[in-house]
C-alpha cells in the first residue's frame, strides 16, 4: 500500500513538471482539485527551464534536480498517454506495465499521439450541460473507430467531396452522415433502430456515467411538417419522451430529421437518458410517452401530423386578449 501510495504521488509531481518538460500536457486538465492544481501549475510555470532551486551557486543539486525534472516528466506523460482514464494514471499498476515495456516511454514524444490524447482527456472532463446534442454523438467508441479509420487515411468523404487533413468539425459533420447512413442499412433490412450509448460526464456525481441518446431519425421532413415544426416551436410545445420508446421514435419520424434538428423542443424524461430532466417530468406529472404539452395542457400519445395541427391550432388565427 505505501509503494502504492508513493507511486500515485510520483506521478502527481510528475504530472506538475510536464509543462516545462514538454508542451503538450498543460496544467488545466490534471485530475486534482481546484485548490491543489493551482498550486501545482504555480509551481511547475515558476521554474527557470527545468531548474527547480533557482539558486545559480548551487550547479550540482539544480543539475540533479534537472534530470529528476524530465525523468518525472516523461514518466508521468508515459502513465498519462497509455492510460484510459485520469484515475488509471494514477495507480501502481500503470507504472508497473511502463517497467515491462520501456518502448511506452517514447509515446510521449509522438506529437499526434499526445494531441490525441489531450483531447479525449478534455472531453472526459467537460459536463453533459456544456456538450451539444450534435457533439454527443462523438461521445461513442464507434465515433473513436471512426476516427481511427479516418487517420489511417487521412481524409473522410463528406457528401460528394473528399476532405484531406479534416478538422474535428468536418469529422463531426461526416460522422452524421455515418451514423444515418448506418442507421438507413438497418431499417432496409427490417431491423430495429439502435439508441445510441455515451459516456458522459454527470455534474451530479462527477463521474463518467453511461448514457444513451435515442435512435438516429432517418425520414426527411416534408413542406407540411416543416411548417408545423415552425409553429410548435413558435408557440413553445414541447415532447416528453425516452431514448428506449418505439413511439417517440415513431413521433419524430412523423416529423423528419430536418424537424426533429431544428424546431423540436424534446425533454427526455428517462434517467439514463443524455441531458434527461427526470425530475421536471416528474413535477409536470408526464403519465406516459410521448406526451406534448401545448398551450399548457398533456396530450398523451403519438400523433399524427393532423391531429397535431388541431390541437396546436396550426393555421388558425392567433387568440388576442380581450381588453377590459
């Protein structure tokens, strides 16, 4: 336990003198608290290069402190690119698999590698609340075998056009167009749409949770559904669903992806559900799904484009208060 111990703070330290080592492992994303990662960012950016004393009379110990500096640095850059996780950085049995295989202390210098990892590291730490629905969707290992594959090659097809060198942006947009061209092959051949599993970092616990975002929409929307989507959206309707329900699924197919992407205003009420507000649809006692609340009144149940018209009042001239 006390090797255990002192190796976790090893790697702390390690971690601390990183950024004057190298660049590519700046301060912010190390998993401490707020108070001790200031300390140590304060202190790893005050180091004259990579002396630790800064006392010029004192050769021999800041020499020695040097090498201890980049030693720890690259040990610690070694823990954090072969590691799935900040908390796996940290324990014994990173370094232990580092000492069976000393090639893995070369990882750090592969800047694609560590551009890589910082970014998924970033992601790890930013809350759902500050995450698109859009960007979630990258949030999956099939993204990351995506994007694996695209490196292989360096360029992603988007629309008719191959792009070389894509940002993330593009890798975005052209894993969209994946996702519903996967989708679109399971339903030609009668199978059921898929919901989507990410990880995802809760703001109530603080930990990466397991999520699920609902089935991708495959029906274009039509001129009629455009235009319903635009008044339910102007008079402020609202869907309650969840991820697993075949008939929320069935109501946005009714609507188009087109509407689903733009004007739905859609609540997810299950608690597995990615950006669910659980405890709204319980306050609003939501009794099933879908359900659309309209002008303040439930209506249980998919609807038609149709029936939605009528209840939403599509078409009709808007009600004027009466003045006294």
């Amino acid at each position: 336990a006390m090797v255990a111990t002192a190796a976790k703070v090893a790697l702390v330290m390690a971690a601390a003198a990183i950024p004057t080592a190298h660049a590519f492992l700046p301060c912010s994303p190390m998993p401490l608290s707020a108070a001790a990662r200031h300390g140590q960012c304060a202190r790893a950016t005050a180091l004259p290069g990579l002396r630790m004393d800064g006392n010029d009379g004192k050769e021999a110990k800041g020499a020695g402190v040097q090498r201890r500096a980049i030693l720890g640095g690259v040990l610690g850059a070694a823990a954090w690119t072969i590691s799935g996780s900040p908390a796996e950085a940290l324990k014994f049995e990173t370094l232990q698999k580092i000492a069976a295989d000393p090639s893995l202390l070369a990882i750090p210098f592969d800047q694609a590698k560590t551009k890589s990892i910082m970014a998924k590291y970033k992601r790890m730490g930013t809350p759902v609340s500050q995450i698109s629905v859009a960007e979630a969707a990258t949030y999956t290992e099939e993204y990351d075998k995506f994007v694996e594959a695209v490196k292989k090659v360096n360029k992603v097809k988007i629309g008719d056009a191959i792009v070389d060198n894509p940002t993330d942006a593009q890798l975005l947009q052209a894993w969209k167009s994946e996702e519903l061209r996967r989708a679109l092959e399971r339903e030609t051949k009668g199978q059921e749409p898929l919901t989507r599993p990410v990880k995802l970092l809760s703001e109530k616990t603080k930990k990466i949770e397991d999520y699920f975002l609902p089935p991708v929409v495959t029906k274009e929307s039509s001129s009629e559904a455009e235009e319903l989507g635009k008044h339910l959206q102007a008079i402020g309707a609202t869907m309650y669903g969840a991820y697993w329900c075949s008939h929320c699924y069935g109501q946005k197919q009714a609507l188009g992806k087109e509407v689903t992407e733009k004007y739905l205003k859609y609540v997810e009420c299950d608690k597995k559900g990615a950006y669910n507000e659980r405890d709204f649809c319980k306050e609003h006692k939501v009794p099933g799904f879908p359900t659309w609340e309209i002008n303040g009144e439930l209506f249980p149940g998919e609807k038609g484009l149709p029936e939605l018209k009528a209840i939403s009042g599509f078409g009709k001239p808007p009600k004027v208060a009466k003045t006294p």
